[in-house]
C-alpha cells in the first residue's frame, strides 16, 4: 500500500515489485511512492527485505515483477531495463562502500561531485569530529570513523544539490556513537526542509522519530506519523563542479595504489623475462611466430584482467558506484598505456627495432584483453561466492583475437 | 534409455574395432588410428545435441522463469561436458597419429570446439560453486545463452576455415564421401550416442529435481517458510 498522494513531486515509486534472492520471495507485490520533504523509514524484523527494499529503490537489483521509477523515469523494470536516475542520488549501503586506498576528503569530494555541485566540507567534518582525518586513507580509520565517512558520503550529495535529490540510506546509525546519531537526526530533518526524499531503514528509535511515514515491509502496511518541526540549520553555498566519472575514479585508483604492478604488470614481465632467456631464436621462426611472441607478454598483462574488480568488492565499494556513480570503476586507458609500454620492451628486447604499428598493436591488444576480462569477471558479481568462479576457463576465448592480430601484423 | 546407449556405444566401439573396412595407406598417415572416428564423430554430434539443450533450457529460465528448463540447463551442460570432452580427446589422439601434433592453434574449427568444451567446464563448475538461487541460475543461463553464439561459429568453421581438419563427411548436400559399411558404423554410433545423450539428460534432470526437493525438505527442518 502506497501513501496518500499529495501535490508534492513523487521522487520514488516502486510499483508492484517482486523480488527474488536465493531461493526465497523477498519482496512480493510490493508497492511504495515517496515525495520530496517525505521521511520514510522502513521498519520489520531482519530478514524481512528491508535492505532488498532499498537496493531495489536504487535500481541495484533485477526484479521478476513490477518496476521502479524516479519522478517519470523508469531506472530498472522486471525486463531488465535500466536507466539513469534523473535525480542525484546519495546511497548508505550496510557495508561502507569505499576503498581503504581513498583519501577520506576525496572520497566525500567524489560522492558530492555526483549532484554536480559542491558544499565546503569542513563543517560536516568539524561536526563529525573527522577533521583532523580529512587526509587519511579510509584504511586508516576506526570502523566507527569510517562508517561516519560513509553516512557523509550518502548525505552530502543532497546538501550540495540545488535539485530534489532521492537519499537512501541502510542503517546510517550502525556503529555510531550517541552524538553522531543525534548530529544524524538533525541533518536528516534538514535534508527533509530542503524538499529532498529519504527512504531509510533503521532498528533506532530515534531514527525512526525522524520518520514523517513508517512502512512496515512484513505488513506492506503504511502509517504516517508526526515529524519534528521542520528547521533549517545552517545556510550553505553551492557551486558547480564537474562528476568524477567511474572510469576517471579506477584511473586515480590505479595510478595511486599501482595494484596493476602486483598483477598485470608482474605477468608480462615473467613472459618477457623468459623469451629473453631463451637466447637468440627470433631469427630462426617466421613472421607470424615472431608475431606470436613478441605480443606474448603483452597477452599475459591483458590475460590477467582488471584486479580493480576484486578490490571494489571490498565494503561493496562497486555497488554503491553503481548506485550513485551509474556504473563500477573500471581502468580507463591504463591498459592502453601498460600494453605500449610492454610491446615496446618486447620489440626492442627480441628484435632491436621499434616499429611503432606493433607498439600500436600491442596497446589496443592489451586494451581489449584488459577489458573482456575485466568483463568477464564482472558478469559474476551477483553470486553469493564471485570468487568461486572459475573465470579464467574463458579466457581462452581471447586467443582468437590475438591469432587475428599476428595474422595480420605477419 | 541410458543403458541401451551404452550397449549402442560398446556395439560401435566393436564394430569399429573388428568389422569397419579399412581406409587407404595412401589417403591417411595412420589408417590404424583412422578407426577413432566412429567415436569421434558421434560423440560431436551428441554434444552438439547437448549443448542444443544447453540453449534451450538457458533460454527457458531466463525468459520463462520455468523450473523444468532450468532443470534441462543442468542436464545440457553436464551431458555436453561429458560429450565435448570425449569428442576433444578422441580428436586430439586421432590429431597425434595422424598430423603429428595433438591440436593446431591455427584451426579455427578445432578451437571453436574447445571453447564451447571449456564454457561447459565453466558453467559445470561454475554452479557446483555457489548456493541454489535465482542469481546463479540467471548468471549461468546468460553464459548458456552466449556458449551457443559458438555452435554456429563452429558449424560455419567446419565449412569456410578447414585448414586441418577435414570438413565434414556426411550431409554435405552433394552425397557422402564414405563406403556403405562405414557409413553403418557411424549411423550405429551416431543413434547410439543420440540415445545416450537422451538418457544422460533425463537422468540428469530427474537428479537435480529429486536434489532440489531434498533442499526443499532441509529448508523445512530448518524452520523455513
């Protein structure tokens, strides 16, 4: 059962929603609508669907019925459809949903940087006792610190933004300390006064005082309540900045941690070394064996994929990207750059010339390895055990494209 | 069912062994090992049937959300597994004998029929891995769906990319290349793995049903809905 409508904006509606996770029904002819200056908490038992509930509303998960629409936009529906949210939206997922290798200040930077506007930071930071943390790594902070930094990162994309944005947020307060739940409440409230839309699901009681509906997800059964008095807190000035697109935040991420080196890069220097051991053979083969060989170690970086994957499994870092960011990171032009690199070692080291269409070659080689197994390894991502996977049995595929390519380079 | 393609196949395997004609010394490096083609043949042809009900069954969870195709799902990747393999070793033999080398990278043909042997490796394996539940069957289905872009790709590779392997032998539209008695043989074994591969399947399916009402009955020991 839906709220009563009002002449307010619908930000949110789900509309005869079925989802399954497993082997069970979790949500089941389920229908909401949430309007901009609308708090809606979601209360029941665990294991009722609440989190299913909300990733749902963020077009995170497939349905088998129904759809779910941001004001007119259908952002996901039961035929796998999906769009963009035409909304900013802010996203506080059970786990944190960041890498320990970000910057705390970046991190919250990159989420406000979403609506397309900014605020000053340092009063959220003061507020939260963060400040003198704002140029950590996310790896060196409590849990308690870094759960602060993620109900920032939820909330901030909405205080930046001029526009109604959508706020979804999973238990903001657990792990939080008794200030930061109430410094919570009244941002919360805020975010209401300033016409945004918050569906949260909480076990608090103060949280829920926040509430201006209770939908109960065991019942389906809607109750509105009494809100605080709306009130506006601070007066904040916004101003335009440019989103951090998925790929230019796996760029910085590669470039800052060098998690290619232990890896991609590791790979082809094996490959490499080996040819190199083997003495002088190149001039006893062909031209297509030469081939062969010389793009061998640059196969092996692609071959090993895209480690940014395994790393955005860390804290659900690549569901909360798809969620507010509207796609997972991935390592942009990196691989274009690692595949010259090794086709030039290649070359020089096996043949003393340096021809550059092969230096080409081997970039765009490494490039689309790189990439279908960063692919390949992302099609797993919604099994219970994505490890467990046997992902590298496919990758024999890619022998066709690098048969095709020394073909022609031969 | 699965029995009587055993018999079918132990019948082909003696009939291959003892009865088929020999072919020509000068046409072959080692006739001998020529007699491996009434296995590898039909054992193809099976897996083809097999990954064919990979397709179906894939399609059928994806679109229909139907239980019984999910179930053919499970029995077509397992029985292509089962074929695949046997078709991939029996050719890489036969490949040894008489090429003198087991596989040739350049051969479109033979590769394309690998990965498809790997992708049912993948999806076998893959499943074993993770719980029951509609992510993992939506996610093995999609890659049911994707190993079928290879048949065709493999059927057209029999046809345009011959570069090793020989094309094919029986239903090229223009008569057959073989002599009627070892045209028997391979009809033998080509209904012999046909009913094997039936069998296998409906064995199969009725092995993952009876699995899925243990899982049922468990979930209601547990105090599940």
């Amino acid at each position: 059962m839906a709220p009563p409508r009002t002449m307010a904006k619908a930000l949110l509606s789900l509309v005869d929603v079925q989802v399954r996770r497993g082997m069970n029904t979790v949500l089941e002819d389920c229908s909401l609508l949430v309007e901009a200056g609308q708090t809606v908490v979601l209360t029941g038992a665990n294991g009722a669907g609440k989190s299913t509930l909300l990733e749902t509303a963020a077009g995170l998960l497939p349905m088998e019925r129904g759809r779910v629409q941001h004001d007119h936009v259908v952002v996901a529906d039961a035929e796998g459809r999906r769009r963009k949210s035409p909304f900013t939206v802010g996203m506080v997922l059970q786990r944190n949903g960041m890498l320990g290798g970000e910057v705390l200040a970046e991190h919250l930077q990159a989420a406000m940087s979403m609506s397309g506007h900014s605020v000053e930071l340092d009063p959220f930071l003061k507020r939260f006792n963060l400040m003198h943390r704002a140029n950590d790594l996310v790896a060196h902070l409590s849990q308690g610190q870094a759960r602060k930094v993620a109900v920032l990162a939820g909330l901030l994309p909405a205080f930046a933004s001029p526009t109604p944005a959508l706020i979804i947020l999973d238990e903001p307060d657990a792990g939080l300390d008794e200030a930061s739940i109430d410094i919570l409440g009244r941002w919360m409230n805020e975010l209401r006064t300033m016409g945004h839309a918050l569906l949260v699901a909480t076990h608090d009681e103060r949280m829920m005082a926040q509430a201006t509906h209770l939908y109960d997800v065991d019942q389906g059964k809607f109750q509105t309540t009494t809100a605080p008095p709306e009130e506006r807190i601070e007066n904040r000035t916004s101003r335009p900045t440019k989103p951090l697109s998925p790929a230019a935040f796996g760029v910085k991420m590669h470039l800052r941690t060098m998690m290619w080196l232990n890896t991609n890069a590791m790979a082809g220097l094996l490959t490499l070394g080996i040819l190199l051991a083997l003495g002088d053979f190149m001039d006893d083969l062909d031209r297509l064996q030469q081939m062969g060989f010389i793009l061998a170690p640059t196969l092996a970086v692609g071959l090993c994929g895209d480690p940014l994957v395994a790393a955005l499994r860390e804290e659900r870092a690549g569901v909360w990207w798809r969620a507010v960011g509207g796609g997972e990171p991935h390592a942009g032009w990196i691989p274009l750059a690692i595949g010259a690199v090794f086709t030039f070692l290649t070359t020089n080291g096996l043949r003393d010339g340096r021809e550059m269409h092969i230096v080409l070659a081997g970039a765009v080689l490494c490039f689309l390895v790189w990439h279908s197994v960063g692919w390949m390894q992302r099609s797993t991502q919604r099994l219970a055990r994505p490890h467990a996977v046997f992902v590298g049995l496919l990758t024999p595929v890619l022998i066709l494209p690098y048969s095709v390519l020394i073909s022609v380079l031969s | 069912m699965l029995f009587i393609g055993f018999m079918g196949i132990g019948t082909t395997l003696l009939l291959a062994l003892l009865w088929a004609p020999s072919v020509s010394i000068n046409a072959f490096e080692s006739p001998a090992a020529q007699r491996i083609f009434y296995w590898h043949v039909p054992a193809a042809w099976a897996a083809f049937i097999a990954f064919g009900a990979l397709f179906v069954g894939s399609a059928g969870w994806l679109f229909k959300r139907s239980e019984w195709m999910w179930r053919l799902h499970v029995a077509g990747s397992e029985a292509g597994l089962a074929t695949g393999l046997m078709a991939v070793w029996s050719g890489c033999v036969w490949g040894a004998a008489e090429w003198g080398t087991p596989w040739d990278w350049t051969d479109v043909r033979l590769n394309s029929f690998g990965l498809l042997t790997l992708l049912a490796i993948y999806v076998v394996l893959g499943r074993n891995s993770q719980p029951d539940g509609v992510e993992t069957r939506d996610t093995f289905a999609a890659f049911g769906l994707y190993g079928f872009v290879l048949v065709p790709l493999t059927y057209i590779a029999t046809r345009i990319w011959t570069i090793r392997h020989p094309g094919p032998v029986v239903a090229t539209g223009d008569g057959s290349s073989i002599n009627s008695d070892m045209g028997l043989v391979l009809l033998i074994g080509a209904v012999s793995f046909t009913v094997f591969i039936i069998g296998h399947m409906m064995t199969s399916m009725r092995l993952t049903a009876l699995e899925q009402r243990l899982e049922r009955m468990q979930h209601r020991f547990d105090g599940g809905a």
